[in-house]
C-alpha cells in the first residue's frame, strides 16, 4: 500500500520519495543510464559520469501517467505478489532472475520474461516462511521451476 509507480515518459525524474508531511524529493537527472549505473557502483561515492548536466531551464514540461498493467505485466505481476506475500516475492525475484539471463543468453525473447515469471508464480503453492531458510528455499523453488518453463 506505500509503494506507488507513474509512468514519467521524459526519464528525468529517477525516483521520488513521499514524506509523512505530504513533501515529496525527487532525484533528477538526464535521462541516461549511466547515471544511475555509476552512482549504485560508486555508492556511498559520486563519480564523474562524463555525460551531460541538467538544465531544467530546457526542460519543457514533466507529465506522469499512471502505468498499463497490460503494456507493463511485470510490474502486475510485482504488485500480485506483494499484495499476496507469503513466499510469492521471493518466488517472483527468482523467476525474474532466471529468466532475465535467459534472455540475456538469447534463449527466451524479451517478452517471454514477464510470461516466464507468471506460469512459475501460477505454479507455486506459497506458504508463510518463518525462518530465512524458508525464503531461501522458496528462491531455489522459484529458480528450479522458471528454469523447467524455458526449457
């Protein structure tokens, strides 16, 4: 119920953090990649990017969306499973992953993740792990079965 996505189609605005008081930051940059990249690489540093400043005076205009569950059925997918929990996210980030390297391997197609993640999340009976066994078990369980639904 905290976490909320838009859809922000000029990728100037990274990410945006709502406070109790209703104040809202947000990180703000070119819409670049290697941006992000080097700050999670560099963290809790800065590094030089090499890539261009932002001049908010050209920026014309920021717009946000709400996003499409069917142009993006991954993040309906990110939604179910934590509105369901139990082992369900642990099962989805596992999935995700197996089948992000597939694709990566040139084994599945792009949009074959998102169907990959779900045909393993309709296969899985969830339970409500107590210890941190429990999640590592369902991962290995997620893992195993996205890698029986590539194939």
């Amino acid at each position: 119920e905290k976490i909320g996505v838009v859809v922000h189609p000029q990728s100037i605005i990274h990410s945006m953090v709502e406070y109790i008081d209703g104040c809202v930051i947000a990180q703000l940059g070119v819409p670049d990649m290697r941006a992000p990249i080097a700050y999670a690489l560099a963290w809790p540093e800065r590094c030089e990017t090499g890539i261009g400043k932002l001049d908010l005076t050209k920026v014309a205009t920021l717009t946000f969306e709400e996003p499409d569950m069917v142009r993006f059925p991954a993040l309906r997918l990110a939604f179910d499973a934590l509105k369901a929990g139990q082992t369900y996210p642990a099962v989805l980030n596992a999935a995700n992953e197996i089948a992000v390297a597939a694709f990566l391997d040139r084994k599945i197609g792009f949009t074959d993740i998102a169907g990959t993640v779900d045909k393993t999340m309709q296969a899985h009976e969830a339970w409500t792990p107590v210890e941190l066994e429990e999640y590592i078990q369902a991962d290995r369980w997620g893992r195993e079965k996205a890698r029986e639904i590539i194939g």
